[in-house]
C-alpha cells in the first residue's frame, strides 16, 4: 500500500466512526425505534451503532499502524464503558460525559507531567515533531490548559444546548478547535523545532 494510500485509510479509519454516529443520529433524531420490545431515541441507536465501529476501526488501525496512542486507547475504552452504560440505561448522559472525562483525564495527566517536569508529550509525539525540551514544557502546559478548556466546553453545550447542537458540536466543533489549537501555536513549533539530525 501507497503512502498516500496509507494515509487516507488512517484519516477514515480516525475519523470515520464520528462520521457514522453523526449520519445515523440525522437520520434517526426525530424517531424512536423499538429494539427487542424496548424503545429507544435516534441517539441511543446512534450510540449503538457507534461502539462496535470504534472497536473495529480501531483495531484496523492498529493492524495498519503497528500501535496505538494512550488517546485512541482511552477513548476507545471510555466510550465502551459509558456508550455502553448508556444504551443499557437508555440514558444518553453518560455517552454525553464521555469527552469531558477524556479531556480531564488528558488535562490531569499533562498538567502533573508539567509541574513534575516529564516530557511524556517529547515520547509520544517527538518523531512527528522534533523540538527541544523547552519547547515541550511548554506545549505541555498549553495542552493541558486546552483539554481544560474543552472538558468545561464540553460540559456547558451538552447541559445547556439541545441534542442535535451536542451532536453537532462533538461531530465538527471539538475537532475545529482542536485545528485552531495546533494552528495557534505555529510559532512554538518553529521557535523550538529542531532538525532530525541534530
């Protein structure tokens, strides 16, 4: 398989899931529909769906890549814990929690990695972005502050806005901000990065 190719099947393996809850819950939101005598709401059905594509893009991302990050590790098994817990209670809340627990546990991590002066960020993320270790303290600090940020994000939409808004949010606004993020600190990369031969 091509590079290139290679790397189209990452992208829709990373983000085709999100995509596959996000058409089922348009297509549903407005319906209930009945499974084994039990009635359940477009998002529960949505949430159904959306477990077992993660299990299986997942592992055909490992099977492509050879690895996993804590990330895609921790969220898988965040969202079979609280996907599940939601469809088992019929109760979209706590597949509605689901970021916010992700994005503090994130945050936790990275802020006890910044005041211990770890650089668990230089051993995940080195090969794809080489910098010196000034410039990892600081995107330390700075991702540990944005998964912050998000976690509270998170926790205002989906107890203030409707589902749809929530579902929306998840599906393209989270991943924005995330972009707007990495864009926001161009300048960190270039002023501490470093050659690969260096």
């Amino acid at each position: 398989m091509s590079k290139t190719s290679s790397g189209k099947l990452k992208a829709l393996l990373e983000y085709g899931p999100l995509l596959v809850f996000f058409v089922v819950f348009l297509l549903l939101r407005d319906r209930t529909v009945s499974i084994m005598g039990q009635d359940y709401s477009g998002f529960i059905v949505a949430t159904l769906v959306f477990i077992p594509v993660l299990v299986l893009s997942t592992l055909g991302l490992w099977r492509l890549t050879g690895r996993l990050s804590p990330m895609q590790i921790a969220t898988l098994v965040l969202v079979i814990v609280f996907g599940g817990l939601s469809v088992w209670l019929n109760d979209p809340r706590f597949f509605k929690i689901k970021p916010t627990i992700i994005y503090v546990l994130f945050a936790g991590l990275l802020g006890f990695a910044y005041l211990a002066d770890k650089h668990w960020l230089e051993a995940v993320l080195s090969e794809a972005l080489p910098m010196r270790a000034e410039g990892w303290r600081k995107l330390t600090l700075r991702m540990a502050l944005m998964f912050l940020g998000l976690a509270i994000a998170n926790e205002i939409v989906w107890r203030t806005m409707s589902e749809t808004n929530w579902v929306y949010f998840k599906t393209f606004g989270l991943p924005l901000l995330l972009f707007v993020f990495l864009m926001g600190n161009a300048g960190l990369f270039k002023a501490y990065g470093i050659e690969r031969d260096e």
